[in-house]
C-alpha cells in the first residue's frame, strides 16, 4: 500500500471527502465494476464477521435459528401487500430472462425477505403448537441505489433480518422490543457509538409495517444515521399470505408477525463516527487487529522478540500482528497502522530491547507511555477496555452537546442550515405538515424517542395542537 499522509484529506475538513478517501486508503472496500456495488476487502470484512459474530450469539441465545431463502422472489408474492409493493417498487431489481428465454413470471433479486419467507409459514402453521417461529438469516440484498456511498448506501449489501411469527400480539411487540434492545447494547458495547431508540412516523415506518423502532445515531457533520430497525407487522402479511392456526380453544386466528434487520450500513457509521485526521480510529472490540507491534529496524533479535511477545498476546486474546517489513520504514509503517485505525501500537528499537522496555501508543489519544516488558500483556488488555470506554464516552459527549429543542420554526430552520445534530420539537404528526418540513429544511422526523413524556404543545411548523415533542435531523 503506498500511502502518505497528504494523500488523506482532513476529516475536520471534508467528511465526505476524508470518508471515501479513507476506506479505500484503509483497504476497507472499492467500487465494484457495476453501479452502486461494493467490494469487501479482507480488513473491512473482518470487521463485519466480527460483529456477525458477537449479533449470532446474542440471537440463538434468545432461541432464534438460522435459515436461509432464496435470493429470487416471483413477482407475485410482492404484488401481494400493496403498501410494500409500493416502498420497495422505486429500488428493485428485476430478472426478466432466464437460459436464454423470458421468463413466464419476472422475478424480483431479494430487497427484503419477507415475502418469500411468510409464503413458506403459510405452509409450515397449522396449530397454535408450531408457533412461535423464530426464524433469521445472514445474507445480501439488493436495493437499486441512484447515489450510493460505500458501506452507507450501496445497491447490494449484507445484513441478518429476522423474521418471527406468534400465537398473540403481546409475544411479537415482546420480540419486536427485544431485538431493538439488541441492537441498542450492540450499538453500545461494541460500536461504542450511543444513539436514539424510538418509534418511526407513519410516513417512515417500513412498508407494510403497523410501527417500526428504530436506532438513531449522529454523525460528526449534525446528520443522522439509521442504524438499524425493529418492525410490529401486525397481522398484514400473515392475512395476506394466509398464516393462519387453530389457537387452543379451536378458533382459527392469523399470527402476529415481526422483522429486524442489521446492515454493513453500521460499518460505515462506525467509521465516520469515530475517526479522525490520521485515519481511522476502530473501537478495539470491532478492530480485526487490536494490537500491532513494530520492530524499529529488521534486527533478527528485534523481531524474534516482537513475535514473542504477539505470542504471549495472542495467548490471552488479543487480536495482534507483527509488522516487520523490511521494505517500508518505521515511520511509513506507523502512519500506515494509525490510517487502519488499530487501537494500540507497540514500537521496539534497539535501546528499548536493551533496558527491557517497548513504547505503547495509544491510537485514539496518540498518548505514549514506556513500560517493561513484564507489564506487556497486562498494559495492553487495560488500554483496550479503556479506549472501548472512552470512545463511548467521547461520542455521548457529542451526542448530548448536539441535541436541541426549538418551539419556534424559524430558529428550527437556522438550526438545519448551521448546526444540525438533533432537535426536538412538537409535531401534529400530520403527513402534509411532515413533507413541507422536509421541503423547506431538508429535515426529516427521525423518530419519537422512547423515553419521551406525554405533553401538549404546539406544532413547530403549522401551530396546531400537538402531543408529542418528536426529534427531526438531515439524514444520509
């Protein structure tokens, strides 16, 4: 990789232009040959495998299995639910000849699995006693981008969607909250990125959805993220794909249903969150190399030492590497590990090997600190809890300081144009009152937070009555 560091425009500067710049430098992903599609590399990948990892425990943990549905839907399960058939109709891919002839039916690449899925429950329910089903699967979707933006928003892109059917409404809004509070302790603990829980405005709630959760996360230049969603289908598709059982008094009853979905959008939200200037700046539980240690010269004792020390790591857990290429120099080698972003460095020279001691730095904070060789593994496995945490409480920080409340329209609008972040403000919750918002600000309402108090107010935009203060932002 032949990096420098002008080649890297300033975050502070140019997001957008540091962001693309960065994950290619980083080699994280580059542009597929077709419009809109990605290309994963190694690095970047790891860190999606990494969180699958982490996300499938958490999910069989709470009884839900893995599966796997095929990638072609015929084009008449989509037509079933109009109000999906219509969100979905603007992005969709469509496979029209197959082994050389038309097809007798079009055949749609998977946006979402629902469909698909819930014509094979339809087969699968009978009796209350096979239910619940609880059903998720890791895989790729297509949604035909017209601008895209590697990881955030690309035609095709992976992701786990869980979709699970009940006996009552009371087990799916239960599930429903769960796989939200899943997401939100994922966002947390690993992504160290907090954000907003919430319920989604009718407008854009998922299509076909009675009410979609959803978890609101900032980024630096004031707009918002959707992280990922949690979605109530009600009984829409189960009467529609007639999944339908005999309940235990022998009534027949369709059943409650719900989805979530993951996406690698999360990684990019990772990387423009907490980045900086020099590169990236990777939380160490998502970071495919945690600890990178750098021999100063290609001196046989200085790398034998290196490597016996990224054994003695390796040995207690932490995901390390020796580079000790001899064809790049000590200094290339440090930018080049603090653009990859790995959260700890360790530097190795002569004299250091001699007094028994090696130099660790912090990627985060760049802090340097001088320690014997007797205190490496415990040194190294407390700066990574402590970057974790303070990583997290970094981006609260920010977070706080860039949430808002307005009840005036005008200052709402000078906040969009300048400042951004969140902003909470009374909405009668009226779709033409939402779209002329949008209009004139470019803002839309991001959610109604779940902690929010019921209170009475005025509409920030057309003064009517109004019961809740919602939370508005520009968004990617």
């Amino acid at each position: 990789m032949a990096f420098e560091k002008k080649q890297l425009p300033k975050k502070s500067e140019s997001l957008s232009d540091w962001y693309n710049r960065v994950v290619q430098l980083a080699e994280l992903a580059d542009y597929g040959p077709a419009k809109g599609t990605m290309i994963f590399r190694p690095y970047g990948y790891r860190i999606w495998e990494l969180l699958t990892e982490a996300m499938d425990k958490e999910i069989k943990e709470a009884g839900v299995e893995n599966a796997y549905f095929p990638l072609f839907i015929p084009e008449s399960f989509l037509k079933k639910e109009k109000q999906h058939v219509e969100g979905f109709a603007p992005e969709l891919a469509v496979v029209t000849i197959g082994g050389g002839e038309e097809l007798t039916e079009k055949l749609i690449v998977r946006p979402t699995s629902e469909t698909i899925m819930y014509d094979a429950y339809s087969k699968w329910v009978h009796s209350w006693r096979d239910l619940p089903i609880l059903i998720n699967q890791w895989n790729n979707v297509v949604r035909w981008e017209k601008r895209t933006y590697l990881f955030l928003r690309t035609s095709e892109f992976l992701w786990q969607e869980g979709h699970t059917a009940h006996a009552t409404h009371k087990e799916a809004l239960e599930m429903q909250s769960w796989a939200m509070g899943m997401y939100a302790k994922t966002y947390r603990e690993l992504f160290a990125l907090p954000g907003l829980v919430g319920r989604k405005s009718e407008k854009e709630k998922f299509a076909g959805a009675v009410a979609t959760l959803t978890y609101e996360s900032l980024m630096p230049e004031g707009k918002a993220l959707q992280s990922c969603t949690s979605h109530d289908l009600g009984q829409n598709f189960s009467k529609v794909f007639e999944i339908k059982f005999q309940d235990k008094e022998g009534k027949l009853q369709y059943a409650w249903q719900t989805s979530w979905g993951f996406s690698t959008r999360s990684v990019g939200g990772l990387l423009m969150a907490h980045g900086d200037d020099a590169g990236l700046v990777i939380p160490p539980r998502l970071a495919p190399i945690q600890t990178v240690i750098l021999p100063v010269t290609s001196d046989t004792k200085l790398v034998e030492k290196s490597r016996e020390m990224a054994k003695q790591l390796t040995d207690m857990g932490v995901r390390v590497k020796v580079d000790d290429r001899e064809d790049e120099s000590i200094g290339f080698r440090i930018n080049k590990w603090e653009l990859k972003g790995v959260p700890v460095r360790i530097e190795l020279g002569k004299r250091e090997l001699e007094n028994g001691e090696l130099t660790v730095v912090r990627r985060d904070t760049g802090e340097k600190q001088v320690i014997s060789h007797a205190k490496l593994g415990p040194t190294v496995k407390e700066l990574l809890v402590t970057i974790q945490s303070d990583l997290l409480a970094k981006q609260e920080k920010f977070l706080t300081e860039n949430t808002r409340e307005t009840g005036n329209y005008e200052e709402f609008k000078k906040i969009m144009e300048e400042k951004r972040g969140f902003l909470k403000a009374y909405w009668c919750e009226d779709a033409e009152c939402e779209a002329k918002i949008k209009e004139e600000t470019k803002a839309t309402v991001r959610c109604l937070p779940e902690d929010a108090k019921f209170s009475q107010g005025k509409c920030v935009k057309c003064g009517k009555e109004a019961r809740n203060k919602w939370v508005f932002a520009l968004a990617y």
